[in-house]
C-alpha cells in the first residue's frame, strides 16, 4: 500500500496579488485608480470638405469662388486680389461693345472689295449657267470690257476712263448715263472703302488695347460680333429670299436717285453685268461673311478653358506675373 500524502485545501488568491503596485497603493490609500484617457476619433471638417469640393468644382466649370480664409486680415486680402481680378479696367466693356459693332461692317467691307474684283469677274462669267448676252459679246468680250468697269471702281481715274471706251465698230462702248451711273458706283465704293479703313484703323486700336490690358477680351468682343453678324445677315438673307426684286430696288434707292440706275437689256452695263450678276455677288458676299463670322463664332466659344486661360493670364497681370 503507497502512502499518499493529503491533498491541501486550495488557498483563494488574494484580490490585491495580481493587481499592479500602483493599485495595491491606491487600494491601500483607499483612492480610485485614474481611468484610461479616452481619445475621440477624428472627424473630417465638413465646412472646408465642402469648401474644397465647391472650389475644385467651380475650377472645372468657370465659377470660381476662393476656398475662406480663417483669418479676417486674410479674407480682407483675398477680397481685394479678387477684386482686383474681376474689375475690368476703365475701357474694357466699352472697347469690347464697339469691337462687336464694327466687326460685322468690317467684314462687309472686306467681302465687298473681294467681289469687285477682276477674280470674281472672271469666276462669274465662267460658271456654268451664267447667262450669255443676246447682242453679240463673247464671255472674252465681257471679261475685256467688263473688267474696265471693275478697275474704275478701284483706281483713281476720272469719268474718262469708261467714257472714252470704244467698240470695234469706233462707237463709245457705254452711253452717257451709264457713264454717269457708274461714276455714282464710284462715289459710293470710295465712301465704302474710306469708312472700311477707319473702322479697321479702330479695330487694331481696339484689338491692342484689350490684347495688353484685359486677357479674353478680344474673345469676348470678337464673339459677340460674330453673333450679332449671323443674327444681321440671317435677316438680310431671308429678305432677300422673299423678295430679290424689292431688297434690290430698295438698296439702289438708298444710294442712287430716281431713273439714274435703271437701263435697257441692250445696253452695256445690262449686257455686261446681268441681274444674275448681281444675285451671284450678293450671294458670294453673304457667304463670305456668315463664313468668316462662323469660324470666328467658333474659336472664340466661351469654353471653361478658355475661360480659366483668360482667368490665369489676367491673375498674372494683376499681380504683376507677366
């Protein structure tokens, strides 16, 4: 038989051996432990999140509004750079409104003097369908005598020029009143292109004053000329869509009298410059304008990159950048 020895009744652990010492002294001293500091979690700012989603926005799209700045003397600052960037200086709107003004009579002009051209002469009388004369002149005969009556209108020479013409036969070429009448032609394409160099001298003026003091404004005014140039030339064209006959009895009568533009189907300036030249020329100087205005309709379009290019390029000038 093996001795066991006896078990010893399990002693219960103290509740102070297994605390640290620093709670055996507090229990001791009869003083709570210091609960463990409790640090919150991190929230986002949902003002400057907000903030910084309106001004990342606003970047993208044009509407740019400056993120607030905590500091008063800050937001003071930033206001007036702000200002400064949004003010346009002194002539700015006024130049812009009178580039969009000009721009449209300009185009004219210019598309006037392309059809008074030999150029157009020649491209006239050789497209398919133009009507041929019914007295005798050859399409080398209408070039030859037609294009005298174009270069009188753009070189200085007197009524002599076409009035000492002669046909083979030795007879004048043209009468006296359509002599005359061409001379009136004359005055007006002279008063034409005369306003057409001062409105263009403008223009330049114009166009360097915006170029060095406000960024986008050539943009700006070049593109509202192109609107209301479609918005002027639609109009025009549907008049004289409806009515040929009366838009171009109407404008003679504004720049000629009563019976001194009118002549007979066998007189030189008919045979030489039909009706269907004049509606050939009026089609030509429409298209070339509402092409022209279209193209520039085009690049100069408001995008928002543009836009922020016009924004930067003036922020460096203000601030003295560039």
């Amino acid at each position: 038989m093996i001795p066991v020895e006896p078990e010893k009744p399990a002693v219960a652990p103290s509740s102070t051996a297994t605390l640290p010492a620093v709670d055996q002294a507090a229990l001791k001293a009869n003083v709570p432990a210091p609960e463990a500091a409790v640090v919150p979690p991190l929230k986002a700012n949902s003002e400057m999140t907000a903030a910084a989603v309106a001004e990342a926005r606003n970047r993208v799209f044009g509407a740019y509004s400056p993120t607030p700045e905590p500091s008063p003397a800050a937001r003071e600052r930033r206001a007036a750079r702000e200002a400064a960037l949004g003010s346009k200086p002194p002539l700015a709107r006024t130049l812009q409104v009178i580039l969009a003004v000009i721009y449209p009579f300009v185009l004219l002009i210019v598309a006037i003097r392309a059809v008074a051209s030999s150029a157009f002469l020649w491209a006239a009388y050789q497209r398919p369908g133009f009507p041929a004369d019914g007295f005798g002149f050859s399409t080398a005969d209408r070039l030859t005598y037609g294009s005298y009556g174009v270069d009188y209108l753009n070189n200085v020479a007197d009524s002599r020029y076409l009035g000492e013409l002669r046909d083979p036969l030795g007879n004048p070429l043209f009468l006296n009143t359509e002599v005359q009448h061409m001379v009136d032609v004359k005055n007006v394409i002279s008063l034409t292109y005369a306003s057409g160099a001062i409105l263009a001298l403008i223009m330049i003026f114009v166009l360097f004053y915006l170029g060095k003091s406000y960024a986008g404004g050539i943009r700006r005014g070049l593109f509202a000329g192109a609107i209301s140039t479609i918005a002027l030339f639609g109009g025009l064209t549907a008049l004289a869509i409806l009515g040929w006959d009366a838009f171009f009895t109407g404008f003679h009568n504004i720049f000629f009298a009563n019976g001194t533009w009118t002549f007979n189907y066998s007189d030189t300036l008919i045979r030489l410059y039909p009706p269907q030249f004049w509606v050939d020329a009026a089609i030509t100087i429409g298209g070339l304008v509402m092409l022209v205005s279209v193209i520039t309709l085009i690049f100069t379009w408001p995008s928002a990159k543009r836009r922020e290019k016009s924004r930067l390029r003036q922020e460096a000038r203000v601030f003295g950048l560039k």
